[in-house]
C-alpha cells in the first residue's frame, strides 16, 4: 500500500497544482477586465486561488485514507484519482461561480458610480435643486395633556 499511496499523492498534487493555475492565470484575466485595477484583480484571484488550494488539498487527504479494494493496486489508484478528478471539478466549478460573483458586483458597483457622477453632473449642469429632504423641528402641543381625548 505504501507505494500506491505516494503514486495516489503525487497524481493528486500534481492536478491540483495543475488546476490552480489555470484558474490563477484565467481567473487573473476574468477579474481585470471588471476590476480596471491589475493589482487588485490579481489579489482577489489569488485570494480565491488559495482558497481553492486549501479546499482541494483537504479533500484530497481525506480521500488518501478512504480503503477501496478493487484486487488490483494499480485500480485503487485509478478509483481514488477518479474521485478526487470528480471533487476537482465539483470545486473548480464552485470557485468560478465565486469569481463571477465577485466580478459581477464589481460591475455593479462601477454603474452604480457612474450614474451618481453623471446625475450629479445633470444636475450641476442644469441647476437642479438638492432634492434632500428638509428635516423642520417638531413644534411642541400647545393643548393641555390633561385634555386629549381618548376613545376606547
């Protein structure tokens, strides 16, 4: 068993090392185009990236100890890769969905700026009074508390 184990270890890493980068490298690209800022696009895929790291790597030593008797070792291997290929793909799915999520409300947040700036700019343009609302104080009663009503 203990040679399988490695050669199962060794595969395992190696895909999700494989895996990372990919989602490194293209998720660094996904996140310019809504971010504008290479930088902050680039920490924002790495973060997600270590994240995707720690997660698969967890699954993958859990994975490690599951015992699969197929009679055969080099089977075993395959099982367990078969697994841990299927895991790869469930996480890798999930951390794509975060990364659009988190480009998605970048752009949301870029339009949402923009039309402020561009109403302010309307308004400054046109003289549009502030619309804020006046607050006034709240005169006190004039009549005797004694004297209100009640209905019951």
């Amino acid at each position: 068993m203990g040679q399988d184990y490695a050669v199962f270890l060794l595969l395992g890493v190696v895909l999700v090392l494989i895996d990372g980068q990919l989602i490194y490298r293209s998720g660094r690209a996904y996140m310019r185009r809504a971010y504008g800022d290479p930088e902050a696009a680039k920490s924002m895929t790495a973060l997600a990236t270590v994240l995707f790291h720690l997660v698969v790597l967890g699954l993958l030593a859990l994975v490690s100890i599951i015992d699969v008797d197929t009679g055969d070792a080099a089977k075993n291997v395959v099982v367990k890769l078969g697994i841990v290929l299927l895991l790869l793909a469930l996480v890798h799915g999930v951390t794509m969905v975060i990364l659009g999520r988190i480009r998605d409300r970048q752009i949301q947040q870029q339009m949402a700026d923009e039309m402020s700036r561009d109403h302010q700019q309307f308004e400054r343009e046109h003289h549009v009074p502030s619309q804020s609302p006046r607050v006034e104080p709240v005169k006190p009663a004039e009549t005797d508390p004694l004297q209100i009503k009640t209905t019951r």
